[in-house]
C-alpha cells in the first residue's frame, strides 16, 4: 500500500471512531431521509398515529393529499407516490397480559384497543450516512438544506437509520435498524431489522412518572403479525382520473415462495414474498379502445402505464425463540389477508387477532383476497401479514430479564420498468394486445422483479450478518448548475480527495464523471411537458478526474433544463456477488439539480427587434419554441432580443396596464401571463411597450413597442 493511501486509510479509521462517538441519539428527530438508491422514503414520526414502527396514512384527507404518502418509486417519476404503512398488530394468547393495576387483559392495555394496531411512540432515533449527501446550487441558490444528521465513513452500507419504538399496549420496546444502499443493484430495497424487547414499560423513560408506567414481572405469549401494506396505484389513479380515491380501492395483495437464488449456505433457502398490483377498478370509465381494464393505470392518451410497480416484502430471518438467535426456517407462522377499512379500522371483535394470526376461515396462507374467494371486488386498503409464532418473553426485574427476540424483513419494489409500461401501454391502447395479456406482463415480470430485488437482499443480509461487505459505488460529487448566454455550465468536486477512494476497501478505483439532462419538467411524465415523452438523457462521460465541468451548447433559449452528475468505479474492488467486475455507477437521483437553468442570449445595444415568442401564444406546452410554446412551462412567453436595460410593460388591446417587469442583464425575459395582481391573463391581443432603454454604456436607445396574441 503506497504511504499516502495508507495515511488516507489511518485517518478514514480515525475519523470513524471519533464520529461513531458523536452519534448520539435524537429524542424530537425530524423526518430522516432513505434517499441513496431508486426511492425516496420519508422516516417522520408525525406522519401517523403512533411513532415511526406506526406509519399511517391521513387517509388521504385534507388539502395536501399527493404528500400524505412518503414512498416514491422511482424517485424521477411525477407523481410516483404509493400508499405506505406500517402496522404491527400483535396478537396475545388467551392468557392475555397483567397490566399495572395487577388486572389481567385479554388483549390490550390501553384505552380503544389499540393493541390491534399497536401505536408506539418513538423514544428516539439517529440517521447516519457514509459520505454526507451533495450540495447542488442552481445560479447561485443552494438548493438542499445543510445535512444535520452523521457521517460514518466506516459504515457497512450507505445509509443507516435507527429508532427505539417503546409499545405501550405490552410494555415492549422496539429497536430498528434499517440498511439502504447506493449500489445500483440493492438500490430497489432496504432491509429492516426489529427487536423486541420485553421490558415492561408502558411509556418513554422522559415521561414516566410512576410505577404505574410499568407492568408487573410475567411472561407473555404472543404472535407477531407486520404488515408493509402498499398502494402501487396510488399516483397512477391520479394521472389516469384526475384525483386520489381511498386507500389503494383497486389494488390486491398476495404472497408467493422461492428458492434463493444468491444464497446457498443458509438453512433457509427459501423466502416467502407478499405482494401488492394495481388490479382493475370497478367504476372505471371506458378508454378509447372500448376496454374499461384499468390495471396498471393506463394513460387515457398514450397508454402509457402509470402503475407498473410491484412492490413487497419478504422474511429474511426470525429467531427460534428469546435464547436461540438463530433462524427458524419453520417460520412464518401464516400469511394471511386482512383489510385497512374493513379489518383494522372496521373491527374490534376478539376474532380480529385470528385473522391478524392467520388462524381464521380465512386461511394461514391464502392468495389474493378475490382468487380465495374472500371477497369478489377489491376492497379498500388491502393488507398481506408476515406473522410469526408464537413466542414467549419473560420480565424479570429482580434478577434482570428482559427477554427479546428478532426479525428480519426486506422491503423493496420490482417493476416492468418504464420502455416495457410504454411500449406494453400502446400495444394494449392500440388494440394490439388484449387485456389479459398486459395485465399477465405487468403482473408475472414485476413479480419476477420484485423476486430477484428481494432476494438481493437477502444476499445482503447475509454479507452484513457475517461481518461482510457489500461492494458500493463512489459517492456522488457536489454540483452547481449556471445558466448563461447560449449555454449552460454544469461543475462538480469532491469535497475531500478520500473521496476518490472504494468506500470499502479505500484503494483508489475512481474511473469516469457522467453528466445526464432533463428537459421541461424536472420529473418524467410531468403533465407540464405534455405528453412529449422526454425523460433523463445521458450526455458525457469524461474520464480524466481533474476536468470538473461541462458546458451544454445544445440548449433551446426559455426552454429549462435540470442536470445530474454521477461518478464510476472501475470495479476492480467489486468481488463479489452479481457486481464481480461490474463498474458501479452512483445514484443520478441524489444530485438533480432540482431547480431550471435557462441558457439566455445576451443584452442587446439596440432596442428595435424585440420579439414575443412563441406569437400566438397557448397554454398548450409541448411543441418547439416558437410554435406553440416551451417544454415544462405551458404558461410562458418569452421576449428576446431585449436591450442591456429596459422597462416591459404588457397592455391590453384598449390600454390596460397588466404587468410591469424591470429587466437587466441579458436579452431574453420570460412572463408568466400573470398579472401584477398573480391573476392569469385572458385570451386576446396585448401590446408590449419597451420603455426606459439603454445599451450596456447606459446611452438612452428609443422605445419599441411589440404586438402579440394570446390565446388561452
């Protein structure tokens, strides 16, 4: 190892010994971020009713509806947002549990039984990432908040978060750890490890009062049911209809099982899977080819599927019992179905814990809900169980036993992926394909998806329990984004020269800069791009590391543009698994630059050819500048060839001052056809008056006046 590596390396360890030490827990955090790989999954305890083990939905109620779901896939997808809960509803045996009072319960503690939903509340939690994430400035604006949160450079995957849930209807408290990954071939999943710990508190240690806040020494049998429950179709039915109906009204859930294919040397070598799709609609309107199949959310204009994702949750592991920590392949216990609506909102008899269990007509294992015969329409918010037992725990405060015991779950998503949603979309628009058929492709290839994203994880898992690593890409570079005349200039760095370095074996294997694009709308299939079908671009790579910026000639002037910069491995140091040899690549979502570059032309010295563009002018965005408007802003109107300074002032027809606009610098100025009063403009002819003109010496230049058309 040559010197200077060698010292990189020494004080990487250094760094992360005296960083581990400051990670100390957060007892208010604010939502935490899982943002490194394909998704984008929002951690906020205020996002439910019980703390962050507890992520209820608003059932989309309120005037925020897009946001009350914090789970997108992929993360560049308009409106890609999916149903996302949690539910934890354990379910004691007959022997019940002794609560404080020395009374035993048959089921909960608290008021409302709320052990069939088990809301917690979170004592505390941390997030902690290997390299902070990158800062973006677009024209001088920084555009992501300074990162608050810890940096480990010595942690095992790319992104750590940890949480301490304590459960007051059983006096258990939940310790959770969740693994993401940048690696593009773990960046669809994270996994999720949970210990339960029978301590008897009923409340967090800062608002304990009394010995009340605790339940008596026992021990308690029980089965643990989790449900991940999904709503795949949640942005799709927004794009297909126009508004979000009620918690995933046209999705069904199921489960399957298979044989690992990554992992060999564990006793469980199979992994159950449950899994939710967007299935058809019962009130669905007719699309032009006559079908009134909704399944995968077709667009009503292109046939494009909006709903392709097939996302889940698997069993990786479960304790044998609170002294044997290891895997019981025996496990899980059941399956089973159950509904958000109809069963964990919708009842509260004693038989509701036999359907969390799996233990009612229902069935341990059934298939989705309309294939069992349970019901014959989907329902609203469906939920597919892991439920594992049964279990005992002991509390013993005399000699010091809290027994726990652990599960581990990967959640992740799998999907056609957005050329097949396209070209399968059209084919079934046209009439090519039947119904059938594309529901067939939607459903078996996510399935298979889905599978080998799990399985994956499960070869992660398997790495990290065993001390391993899993081969990761470089850490995305800082980026800045300024527009300019007839261009735009995009510049990245590192902030550190260790950056250059593999984060797990820290030789240096840094091989090549990527510079992707997007025109229009930041996010593909943005209704204000208008159907025109772009979506991010590959633009460059460069292989010299010192050469830290491209410049973008081939811009449209009033058109946006949003850039990205990734950095390559040479994979010499990835050994292992499906990256043997494969040059990583890190994640192009993390630095978007998030806000528009706009290349504009220079100042004129002269003020007598003015023009509006487009003229006419539409709302109707989507065509070439000029035309009928500009890519991803339908409403804007763009006046070239402007001198140094000016003053615009936009008249109507008979003389109505609407806007006025001071204007500097270069020789375009864009208009949203608002008014000073951030009222839009009506259809008509409007007059622009140049006033107030001057070149770049300040000489006075005489006033234009400029006629144009709108039509709205």
């Amino acid at each position: 190892m040559k010197p200077s590596i060698f010292f990189r390396v020494l004080l990487l360890t250094l760094l992360s010994v005296i960083i581990a030490k400051a990670q100390d827990p957060v007892y208010d955090p604010p939502p935490m971020l899982i943002d490194v790989g394909d998704y984008n999954l929002s951690m906020n305890k205020l996002m439910g009713e019980g703390g962050l083990q507890t992520q209820y939905s608003w059932m989309l109620t309120g005037n925020d509806r897009e946001n009350t779901e914090i789970f997108y896939y992929p993360a560049d997808q308009w409106k890609s947002n999916m149903l996302y809960q949690i539910f934890n509803p354990l379910c004691l045996s007959d022997s019940g549990i002794i609560g404080s009072d020395g009374k035993r319960y048959p089921m909960y503690l608290s008021i409302g039984n709320d052990a069939l939903i088990n809301g917690g509340v979170t004592d505390w939690a941390r997030e902690i990432r290997r390299y902070r994430p990158p800062n973006i400035i677009v024209d001088g604006i920084e555009v992501n908040p300074p990162y608050k949160w810890y940096v480990d450079p010595a942690l095992p995957c790319d992104e750590k978060i940890e949480f301490e849930d304590v459960l007051g209807q059983f006096g258990i408290r939940s310790h959770v750890e969740i693994y993401a990954f940048a690696n593009p071939h773990h960046a669809d999943y994270f996994i999720w490890k949970a210990t339960h710990k029978f301590t008897g508190e009923l409340k967090v240690p800062r608002q304990a009062t009394s010995s009340k806040d605790t339940i008596p020494d026992q021990t308690i049998q029980f089965w643990w049911p989790i449900s991940f429950s999904f709503g795949p179709s949640k942005s799709g039915e927004y794009n297909v209809n126009g508004g979000y109906s009620y918690e995933g009204i046209d999705d069904l859930d199921s489960w399957f099982k298979r044989k690992s294919e990554f992992v060999t040397t564990r006793a469980r070598d199979t992994i159950p899977v449950a899994y939710y799709w967007d299935y058809r609609g019962t009130t669905t309107r007719p699309y032009p080819n006559g079908s009134t199949d909704d399944s995968g959310d077709p667009d009503r204009v292109t046939g494009l599927l909006h709903s392709p994702q097939i996302p889940g949750f698997a069993l990786l592991y479960a304790d044998k019992n609170y002294n044997n920590h290891t895997d019981d392949v025996t496990q899980p216990y059941a399956m089973p179905h159950a509904g958000i609506q109809a069963d964990l909102w919708g009842r509260r008899d004693a038989g509701l814990k036999l359907t969390y269990r799996g233990d009612d007509n229902r069935g341990r294992f059934p298939l989705d809900p309309i294939s069992a015969g349970l019901m014959s329409k989907p329902d609203y918010g469906p939920m597919r169980m892991i439920t594992c037992g049964p279990y005992t725990l002991t509390k013993n405060h005399t000699i010091g036993r809290y027994d726990s015991i652990t599960f581990v779950y990967a959640i992740g998503v799998g999907s056609i992926g957005w050329k097949a949603a396209d070209s399968i979309g059209r084919l079934w628009f046209n009439g090519t394909i039947s119904d059938s058929a594309k529901d067939a492709y939607v459903l078996n290839n996510g399935r298979d998806s889905l599978w080998e994203t799990l399985d994956r994880a499960y070869w992660a898992y398997d790495r990290l329990s065993k001390g391993l690593s899993i081969p990761s890409p470089p850490p995305p570079p800082d980026i800045s984004v300024a527009s300019g005349p007839d261009r735009i200039t995009v510049s990245w760095s590192y902030p550190d020269p260790s950056y250059y370095l593999d984060p797990v074996t820290h030789a240096d294997d840094w091989y090549a800069w990527r510079v992707y694009r997007k025109r229009g709308a930041l996010l593909t299939d943005d209704l204000l791009d208008q159907k025109d079908g772009d979506h991010w671009e590959f633009v460059t790579e460069i292989r010299d590391r010192n050469q830290q910026s491209y410049v973008d000639f081939d811009v449209q002037r009033g058109v946006d543009y949003y850039y990205a910069v990734t950095a390559v491995d040479d994979g010499t140091q990835n050994n292992a698994g499906v990256d043997a040899g494969e040059k990583l690549e890190s994640s192009r979502y993390v630095t978007r630059s998030l806000l528009p570059a706009t290349s504009v032309k220079p100042g004129l010295n002269v003020s007598n050819q003015v023009r509006a563009v487009p003229n006419p002018a539409t709302v109707a965005a989507g065509g070439q500048s000029g035309t009928t408007g500009f890519f991803g802003t339908p409403n804007r109107i763009l006046f070239v060839n402007l001198p140094v300074k000016c003053t615009l002032k936009i008249f109507t027809e008979t003389g109505d001052l609407v806007r006025t606009i001071y204007h500097y610098a270069s020789g375009d100025e864009p208009w949203d056809q608002l008014t000073d009063n951030n009222q839009y403009v009506s259809s008509g002819i409007y007059i622009l008056a140049v006033t107030d003109c001057q070149d770049i010496n300040g000489k006075p230049l005489d006033t234009q006046f400029v006629k144009f058309v709108i039509v709205r």
